[in-house]
C-alpha cells in the first residue's frame, strides 16, 4: 500500500489554479484535488484541463470532485467521490478503468462499506471542527482514524480542520495521509507551508 503523504485540496484559494499546481509539481505533491462546488461546470473543466496541462507526466496525481463526466472530459488521474455522489459502479462506467477512485467516509461504518467496493483510497473525518464545508459531517475525532487505521487495506486520507497546532494529533493517531485545505489555500506562501508541512510528516512516518 502506497501512501500520499500531505494531500492538497484547491477550495476557494488565493493563488491561481496554475500557479498551485506548479507549487505542486516543484514539491512532488502526489494528490491534487480540485474541488470547487460554487462553479458551474464550464469553468471546473476550463480549471481541470489547465491544471492538468501542468501535472500531466509529472508525480502529481490530479483529482476531480464529485463528478465522473468533468474527470473524464478532463483526464484526471483519480475521481473523488462523496457519500452522497453518484454510486462507485456506475462511476466507473464513464470513466472507465484508467481513472482511480477515492472515497469520502465519516464514521467507522461508512469506511468498512466504502473498502467494499475496492477503492483505491478513502478520505476520513472531519477530524475536527471545519468550516470548509457549507453542511459539514459530525466530527470523528482521532480515536475513530486509529480504529479505521486497523483494517483499512488501501491509504486513508484524514481531513478536516486540520492545522499545525493539531496535525501532530493527527499523525501520533496512525495517519499517513493528511490533507488541509484553508491553511494552505488562504495563503500566498503555499510554497513554504508545504515544505514544512512535509517535514513534520516525513518526521512521523519514520518513527
């Protein structure tokens, strides 16, 4: 099982599209999604395929949220699907076997029926408290990642108000992969944040 590491999420950010996946692909980013649900669809493609023009032949793996038909049309890498998005099978069916797929879950139940369908990777939480999402889902806390940790046989993603004040929480709970989306997209030093970021997790991932 390969781990990602830090896992980028594009909300809402400061900088251009571009200019973070450039930051991405300078830092070996592995996952870079983009997930901006007050879009209409024309402009999320127009934002796909632009970033994808800079990932592409690269070690960063470029996401599309929610949404098989604008992952396809974009040539993302990986799909990431939401518990209340279209059904992982049917999925597939419009993007076919060279797109990967993740899975959103946010209880110990939905992580052991998400592993059913063979995904290649979850996300959990929220960890903590988040504002990111418009409804968000109860938090899990980090008892439960330890838990989801234990039988989880493909890389889980934790997220959710997560920041450098609690990511040390989050790391000493098991995970590998750690994604923050405000402190990294309210920032125009991107670049900085992510070096530090990845030291704190390479930190943990030796011990």
């Amino acid at each position: 099982m390969k781990n990602f590491g830090l896992y980028i999420i594009i909300t809402k950010p400061v900088l251009s599209y571009k200019r973070i996946a450039e930051i991405c692909v300078k830092n070996e980013i592995e996952m870079l999604q983009l997930r901006e649900k007050h879009l209409p669809d024309s402009e999320i493609v127009k934002i796909g395929r632009k970033i994808k023009s800079v990932t592409n032949g690269t070690k960063t793996n470029f996401v599309i949220n929610d949404r098989p038909d604008i992952a396809a049309l974009c040539e993302a890498d990986y799909l990431h699907l939401g518990q209340n998005d279209i059904d992982i099978n049917d999925a597939r069916k419009i993007i076919g076997n060279n797109i990967r797929v993740g899975i959103s879950t946010h209880s110990v139940e939905q992580a052991k029926k998400a592993l059913e369908y063979n995904p290649d990777y979850i996300g959990f939480g929220p960890i903590f408290p988040t504002i990111t999402k418009a409804i968000p889902d109860p938090v899990t806390g980090t008892q439960s990642l330890s838990h989801v940790l234990t039988f989880a046989n493909v890389p889980v993603v934790a997220l959710g108000g997560i920041f450098p004040e609690n990511i040390n929480e989050v790391l000493k709970a098991g995970a590998k992969n750690v994604a923050l989306v405000r402190y990294l997209m309210e920032t125009k030093d991107l670049d900085i944040k992510i070096k530090e970021l990845k030291l704190i997790i390479q930190k943990y991932s030796t011990l």
